[in-house]
C-alpha cells in the first residue's frame, strides 16, 4: 500500500513540474524590468503562456532560442564590462512580430556591445504566437519600442539609472 501511495506522490509530482512554462530569464547579473507599471496597453490574449523553445534547425551553426507568447514586455541592462563609453542602445530581437530570437539576436548583440564599452537594453516586446502568418504590422511592439526608448532618453537626461525599477 504504501508503494502505491509513493507512486501516486510520484506521479502528482511531476504533472506539476510539467504545468510549469520555461519563461525567458536573462543570465545571472541581469534583472528584466517591466516596461509598463501594471499592465500595457491595447493587451491582446495570447494562445498560452510565454514560453521558450529551442530550435533544431541550426542557425549560424546552432540552435537558436525563440521567445514566443510575450504578453508581459520587459527590459534588461547590460552594462559595460570595464570602460564604459556613456552610450546605451535599445536591441529589438527579431522574429517577425511572431517570436523573438532573444540569443541569436538579443543577448549575442549584448554581449558585443558591452565588451565595447557600450550599455545594452535589450527589449523583450509582446509577440502574441510562435505560427508564422508572415511579416505583419504589430501596433503592441510599437508602443513597447517607444515606451522603451522614452524610458531610456528621460533617464539619461535625468541622470537616473536605468537599472531601477520603475513605479
């Protein structure tokens, strides 16, 4: 009896660990900020959680790490690594408003930039689903890009980091 009810406990355990979503995190020393304070504008659902998937085509020569099902944007400081040359730049994955390519074309560009003395913000904008419909216009990762860049510009001409929170 009591091997049964580990089993069952067994069994319950992992369809929990099954329900849980694999949401982008950035690596360790980043923090994801909200872009909006509670939630954004012009919100569409989307067909689930956010979740990340690995691709199995190569691209460039690996898999590359697609984010789809945003519906929360965020934005992660990358600071320079030793000399900082007082210049930040906003970097947009791409995806085709559908994904988006957050290592390939995310936290890779990032990571170039700061090691040129460069700070990186790396948006993570709504993008509803991973189905490819073709290049569509996208009114939701407009507003995030602009909200994105106004946050940025206020607090360099503020003199604020752009590392706190925002209320």
């Amino acid at each position: 009896m009591r091997s049964l009810i580990f089993a069952f406990c067994v069994m319950f355990a992992s369809g929990d660990l099954k329900a849980q979503t694999n949401v982008w995190q950035p690596s360790p020393g980043h923090t994801q900020i909200p872009i909006w304070p509670g939630a954004a504008p012009d919100s569409e659902p989307v067909p689930g959680p956010e979740n990340c998937t690995t691709t199995t085509k190569l691209i460039a020569g690996r898999p590359a790490v697609l984010v789809n099902n945003v519906s929360k944007p965020t934005m992660t400081v990358y600071s320079p690594r030793g000399r900082n040359t007082g210049v930040a730049m906003v970097v947009f994955p791409g995806g085709g408003y559908n994904c988006l390519a957050i290592d390939l074309e995310g936290t890779e560009i990032c990571d170039w930039l700061t090691s040129r003395g460069i700070t990186a913000v790396l948006l993570k904008y709504r993008v509803p689903t991973l189905k490819f419909e073709g290049y569509r216009e996208s009114r939701q990762a407009l507003q995030d890009a602009q909200r994105t860049l106004g946050l940025v510009l206020f607090r360099a001409r503020s003199g604020i980091s752009i590392r706190t929170r925002l209320a």
